[in-house]
C-alpha cells in the first residue's frame, strides 16, 4: 500500500486526537449536589434521580481527622450543597467514583479550594489535567501559600497523601 501526504496527515492528526481525547470526549453530567463527604468529594444526583459520587480532579483536600479536613469540606458546602453542578469527567477511580472537575454557575470548584487554602493541587495524576489547568492550579496554589491562606497558617501542613499513608 503506498502512503500519500494526505494519509500521512490524517494518521497524525488521529494520533494527536487519540492523545487528547481525555479532554475532548469528556462526559457531562448534571445535577443537584446531595452530599458533601469532604473538602473534595461529593454526591450529585441526575435528572433520573441517580447518585454519582465524584472525587474532585486535580486537588486534594486535608482528610476528616486532619487539621483543616472540616474547614475545608464546610468549605466545599458552603460552595455547592443543593446547588446544581455540572461535572466534565471521563474516568473513574479505582472505587468507582467520577473524578472531574465540578462547576457552579461557571466556577471551577477545585480551583476555588486551591484558592482559598483549602486543598492542594494534586499532581499525583498531574497527566489527567489540561496544561492550562496544571498552571492555574499550580500558580493559586503558591499564591495561597505565600499569604498563608487557610491550611497554609500552619508551620509545617500535611499533605493528605502523607496523612492517608501514615492511617
């Protein structure tokens, strides 16, 4: 089989899609905020009356027993309980949960935990997120840090995978 220009830029252009596609196919889904777990999971429920549990991407907030852990899921209510959410996701994680960036009225829930010091950017799974979303929430994450915003009062925070390891 001979291979012409035209092949050859359509087989890349597929490869660059394929490498994109965690942003380009992503589900929408939306609903009414039901429950708040923490500062970085919730439950929404759909229009078909289902509960979806969703695991904010790209943060990590302090857990239940941690310092600031019930700062930061007040926090996360007072942001979105019984409020209608949209939620871009497209993978789940290893207990079935949506992990996917939360909007209210337009705003970027994750990043406003950043923001106000209640969450850290979580670059664990940095490859999930958009580039332009690693240096967002990158940049508010230092600029919590450098006004000793919520968590970052402390001498010395934890991060909660350090705190989960040590459980």
């Amino acid at each position: 089989m001979k291979l012409n220009h035209l092949t050859i830029s359509r087989a890349l252009l597929l490869g660059i899609m394929l490498s994109c596609s965690q942003h380009l196919f992503a589900e929408l889904l939306h609903g009414l905020v039901v429950k708040v777990s923490d500062g970085d999971t919730i439950t929404v429920l759909d229009r078909k009356r289902q509960q979806h549990r969703i695991r904010l991407g790209g943060i990590d907030a302090p857990e239940r027993g941690q310092a600031f852990g019930q700062v930061s899921r007040a926090n996360m209510a007072d942001l979105v309980f019984e409020k209608s959410v949209s939620v871009s996701w497209n993978k789940r994680d290893r207990y079935g949960r949506i992990i996917g960036k939360v909007f209210v009225r337009g705003e970027d829930v994750g990043l406003a935990q950043i923001r106000q010091g209640l969450a850290w950017h979580y670059k664990h799974f940095i490859k999930d997120q958009t580039p332009e979303d690693q240096k967002i929430y990158a940049i508010a994450e230092l600029a919590a840090r450098s006004t000793k915003t919520g968590l970052w009062q402390q001498a010395n925070p934890e991060a909660p995978w350090d705190f989960r390891r040590k459980r």
